[in-house]
C-alpha cells in the first residue's frame, strides 16, 4: 500500500490554518475542507482494505492447517507444525493489531488537526 497523502494532508492543513477568516476567502476555505475530508476518506478506505486483507490472509491459514490435519498431511500432535502455524496466526494477529492501532492514529490525528485547525 502506497502512502503518498500524508505530504498533501500537511500542506492542506498548514493552507487552511493561514488562510485568514474573511466572508470573501470562505469558498476556498470550504474547497480546501473538501480535499482534506477527500484525504482523510482515501486514507481510512486503505486502513480498511488492509484489515479486511489481513482477516482472509488470516482465515486462509486457519483453513489451511484445518485442511491438512482432515488429509492426514500435517499430525496435531507434533510440535513443530503446529509451532509454525500457530507463529503464522499470531503473526497475523499482530499485524491487525499494529493496523487498527494505526488507524485509530490516523482517526485521532485528524480529529486533533479539526479541533485545533
């Protein structure tokens, strides 16, 4: 996933901080709200997409280890297939955790600039 936004967000909202409060100037501080709001919607959506990738990667390895205990290709009993998918998973869940916890960044970054801005 690409992050070329944060770099136009910053710049949006640094524009919309010096742009003087005047009646004449309120149809482009509107239009810079507008792109800003755009941003904030186009980087949620990635959050989203990433996080809904990562819960089918996560279900693919469930029934991936499901599927080879019904063949009789991976035994439950040892420990070191088990050990391995069971790291897969934890894995996964670590990084759906990093994600929302990036996403409630973002959420609280944007909610920040709004209140201050």
């Amino acid at each position: 996933m690409v992050n070329n936004t944060e770099q136009s967000r910053t710049l949006l909202e640094k524009a919309l901080r010096s742009l003087p409060v005047d009646n004449a100037l309120s149809g482009a501080r509107s239009y810079i709200s507008r792109a800003l709001s755009e941003i904030n919607f186009v980087e949620k959506r990635r959050v989203k997409r990433a996080t809904h990738q990562n819960e089918r990667d996560q279900k693919t390895l469930s029934k991936q280890w499901e599927e080879k205990i019904k063949q009789g290709l991976a035994n439950p009993l040892t420990p070191f297939g088990t050990l391995s998918y069971i790291d897969r998973m934890i894995k996964a869940e670590q990084l759906k955790s990093e994600q929302s916890k990036k996403q409630n960044q973002v959420k609280l970054d944007a909610d920040m600039e709004t209140f201050l801005g």
